[in-house]
C-alpha cells in the first residue's frame, strides 16, 4: 500500500511539473504579446501634440469618452490610429 501511495505520489508530482511547465509557457506568450501590443502607444504629450490641442484638454475629451485612451495601471496612453481631432 505504502510503495502505491509513493508512486502515485512521485507520477502526480510529474504531472504537476508538466502543467507548471506549461503555464509558465502560456504567461510568457501573454506578456509578449502584451508587450507587443503596448509598444505603439503614446502618451498624452504627444497625442495632444499631434492633435493641436493642450493636454488637460485631451484627458477632458478622454473623460467624457469623446476620445479613446489605454489605461495602464494610472497612466493614460493612446494608439495613434485612434487620435481623432
């Protein structure tokens, strides 16, 4: 009974070591595309550049929802494709 529990015991702990395995894996594909995605953002600096107008104006638009905006934690960023005046 004891030499069972060790076996299955010692597979299960394989098993464990494969899924481990293969999260870390999965993390890593996610944090790459994240990283991916995030890397044409810009911030509001240069948005509100770019579009002509002042900053505090812009996070007004983005407030209001008259303007699209990433949130970062606290940070606001913009994709550039979503810039509109």
């Amino acid at each position: 009974m004891l030499k069972e529990l060790v076996a299955e015991r010692q597979a299960c702990a394989v098993r464990l070591a494969g899924l481990d395995a293969a999260i870390t894996l999965e993390l890593a594909a996610l944090h790459q595309s994240a990283v991916t995605q995030n890397r044409d953002l810009i911030t509001a600096t240069a948005a509100a550049k770019k579009l002509g107008i002042s900053k505090v104006y812009l996070y007004e638009r983005v407030r209001t929802g008259q303007q699209k905006a990433v949130r970062i934690g606290r940070a606001v960023r913009f994709r550039p494709e979503d810039l509109t005046a």
